[in-house]
C-alpha cells in the first residue's frame, strides 16, 4: 500500500468509514500479528493482542499523527499493550510449557517444531526490549526507525538491541556470529 493510498483510507476511516479500517486492518494485520507473535512467544495471546491493538487504533484514530507509518503506529500500540499485560503477571513456566506443547503437537513435523521451540526459548532469554526490536527488524522486516517509532526507543538503541539479539540468538542456537 502506497503512502498515499494509506492516508486516504486513514482520513476515510477517521470520518467513521469501517470499510476503509477494514482495509487498513487487511493491508497490516499480517505485519502487527507477526510482530507480536515473536515478540510474546505465544500465537494465540498475540493474535488476541493483535485484534486489541486494532480495536485500540480504531479508538484511538484521532490522536494518530501521521508521524510514522500506519502498521508501526498499531505495532507500537500493540507492543505496550503486550508490556503492560506481561507486568501485570507472574512470568511463569507454565505458560512457556504451553507454547511449546501446543508447537510440538504441529504437524509440522518434529524438526520444524524443534526449531522453533529452540528460537523461541533463545528468544525469551533477550532482555525485554531487545527482543521486541530483534522480533520487529529481523522478524517482521521493519526497518531499524519504523521499529524505533513503534517502541519509543531511540534509533541508536535499536540497532543496538538488533546487533546485540542477533549476536545472542546466533550463540544460543549454535551458529556463527
């Protein structure tokens, strides 16, 4: 979606136009779910986190800014919504335990499955905000200021999160730095 395209169905949808969020929605819930899909380690909470980060921007329409693109203004909604729900419980094993049955019994097959439970436990051992800059930039593909935007952090932070996740990850599943 073209800039351009984007500010029309934003302006349509600030006027009440569901069509035209609906759109926007269609256009980006690829990129916000994947995101937050890293950035949580489980798929079904960031799914739900998701679709609430979209209810929130739907909302909240008026306050945004234009600033940044679309997908990382509803990122970002959607990071603080998963921090602030990720403070607000216990870290628990449990729910670890569960993300990774639930991978396991994938018909994937076992590697597959193996795989990402390995990337995923690699991943719940960066420190909180590395790996939403390393889930944003390596996973999702978003550029190291769209991820800055999304996160509030300065740009120099996230490429350092970035450099340093990568670095991390890379030793824990056994690879080359």
């Amino acid at each position: 979606m073209t800039p351009d395209e984007e500010a029309r169905l934003i302006a349509s949808a600030r006027r009440g136009d569901a069509r035209a969020f609906a759109a926007l929605i269609d256009a980006n819930q690829q990129a916000v779910r994947g995101f937050l899909r890293r950035y949580c380690g489980h798929w079904a909470e960031a799914d739900d986190l998701a679709q609430e980060a979209f209810v929130t921007a739907w909302r909240r329409l008026d306050r945004y800014e234009g600033r940044a693109r679309f997908r990382t203004w509803v990122s970002g909604i959607g990071y603080r919504i998963s921090r602030d729900a990720r403070r607000a419980r216990l870290r628990a094993d449990a729910r670890d335990a569960a993300w990774s049955k639930e991978q396991e019994s994938l018909s994937d097959g076992a590697a597959a499955a193996d795989d990402a439970i390995a990337v995923a436990d690699a991943m719940a051992t960066l420190p909180e905000d590395q790996r939403a800059c390393v889930a944003l930039c390596l996973g999702e593909g978003f550029s190291h200021a769209e991820a800055a935007d999304a996160l509030g952090l300065p740009l120099g932070t996230v490429k350092s999160h970035v450099l340093r996740g990568r670095e991390k990850l890379l030793r824990a599943l056994g690879g080359e730095t």
